[in-house]
C-alpha cells in the first residue's frame, strides 16, 4: 500500500507532473477526432437510410400506379424499414392500405407520419382527409388548420376546400362556405372547391349559384359520375328539362352501370 501512495504522490508533482499534464491534451484531441469520426459515420448512415427510404418509396407509388399493390407493399415496408422516421413513406404505405381496404392499417400509417412530422402541410392534409372520411370532422378540421400553418406548404387552397367538404359533410354550411370561398381566394379555378360549392347551394337551395358553380366547374374539369348527378339534380330543380335530358344522356353514356345513373333513373321515373 506505501508503495502504491508514494507512486501516486510522484504523478502529481515534478515531472511527472508535467507529463500527465501534457498527455491530457492530447488524450482530448484524440477522443474528440473520434467522436467526430463517428458522429460523421452515423451521419452518412442516416443520410444512406433516407436516400433508400426515399428510393423505395417512389417504387412504391409507382407499382401503385400500375395496380401491381403486391409489389408496391415490400418496396413500401422497405422503406420504412430503413428509415421508421421518413413520414412520406408512412403516407404512400397508409394509401396503399386505403385501396386495399385496410382502413385500421391506413389510419396508424397516416398517424404515424403525423407524429414524425407533426407540422408538415401534406403529412395533416392527408391524415386530415383520413380523419374527415371515417367520421371525424372536428378532428380532420384541425390538421387541415395546421397544414395551412405550415410556411412551406405550397397547396393551402387544397387544404381548405378539404376543410369546406368535410364541414359540409358534418352538416357546418357556415363554416364550409367560408373555408370553400377561402379556398377560391387563392385559386379561382380550382375544381374541388367549384362542385363542392355547387353541392352547397343545391342543398341550400339556392339553384342558380348551384348552377353557375357547376358550369365553373365544367371549364376546370372533366365530369365524373358523381358530379354529372348532381348537375342533373339542379337542373331538374329548375324545371330545364333540356339541360336534365344532357345530363341524363351523358350518365347513360359514360357511367350507365353506376349507383349515380340509377339514381337518375329514379328521379326521372324511367
């Protein structure tokens, strides 16, 4: 024990003294440089998993394009798996889910990339419309609020027709017709917040703006079977029979097997 005390008592004076003393600093450049080197490392680790989780996801949405959903799912679970943190591949892989009617799988994707990136502009416009389609408009309203809080968000008429069409929904007129109006503020042509306004002054029952919006929306857009119903709904409100028989014709035509064509039907009693 005396041996040892006397060796520690020579460390911390004379000489020796000035050795540790030296050797400190360098002992803290050393442990620095590798630190550095492997913060560095892990950097371009994460940097390597983004860029793969960005790969697989655009292979996703592009197999989903082709309807090849099978091959679509693994390139989309890859890439969460490389990087759990990459909130569009969270996205891609909850509409993946959607199509496949796998709403409970849908809605913890599109809840995942929330929590990823809780005020990204089309993370909540997309969980929003999740949200607005299964019931819960309150809900739905505000990530479509946050996405419009969102500086980088390039698409807030988007969000706000959104907005309208789920407040519409849920019964708001008020609310929706402030959010739709907001929405053609920043885009006048924009076909969604158009027909969904449209829908709005038809169950109003104000005809004619329901009219004048329809035709607005005919300049943006092509019809679908839905849209081309309710055109024929207002226009058999205002007793022109002429405009009813086009669009009846063009519900024949292009959708004739549709629940919308036989909703026509009805209506006009064939």
């Amino acid at each position: 024990m005396r041996y040892r005390e006397k060796n520690l008592q020579r460390t911390t004076s004379g000489p020796a003294s000035l050795n540790r003393f030296v050797i400190w600093p360098l002992l803290v450049v050393l442990l620095l440089g590798a630190c550095s080197s492997s913060q560095v490392n892990k950097e371009d680790r994460e940097s390597e998993r983004r860029k793969a989780a960005e790969s697989n996801t655009a292979l996703g949405m592009e197999y989903m394009d082709r309807g090849q959903y099978e091959v679509a799912f693994g390139k989309l679970k890859k890439a969460i798996a490389e990087d759990p943190d990459y909130a569009p591949g969270h996205t891609v892989l909850a509409v993946l889910y959607e199509r496949l009617g796998e709403m409970e799988m849908a809605g913890k994707h599109y809840k995942k990339a929330y929590e990823v990136d809780p005020k990204d502009g089309d993370v909540n416009n997309n969980y929003g419309i999740y949200l607005c389609k299964n019931g819960k408009s309150g809900e739905a309203v505000e990530h479509f609020r946050i996405a419009l809080d969102d500086p980088f968000y390039s698409s807030p008429e988007v969000a706000l027709a959104n907005a309208g069409s789920c407040e519409l929904g849920a019964g708001n007129i008020p609310e929706a017709d402030d959010y739709l109006r907001q929405a053609l503020k920043f885009d006048p042509a924009f076909p969604d917040a158009l027909l969904t306004m449209s829908r709005l002054n038809y169950l109003e029952n104000s005809y004619l703006r329901a009219r004048a919006f329809m035709q607005r929306y005919e300049t943006t857009a092509s019809h679908t079977a839905s849209s081309l119903l309710l055109a024929f709904k207002i226009e058999m409100s205002l007793h022109d029979e002429k405009a009813e028989r086009k669009y009846m014709q063009a519900l024949e035509t292009n959708f004739s097997e549709s629940e919308q064509a036989a909703e026509a039907r009805r209506l006009s009693g064939r």
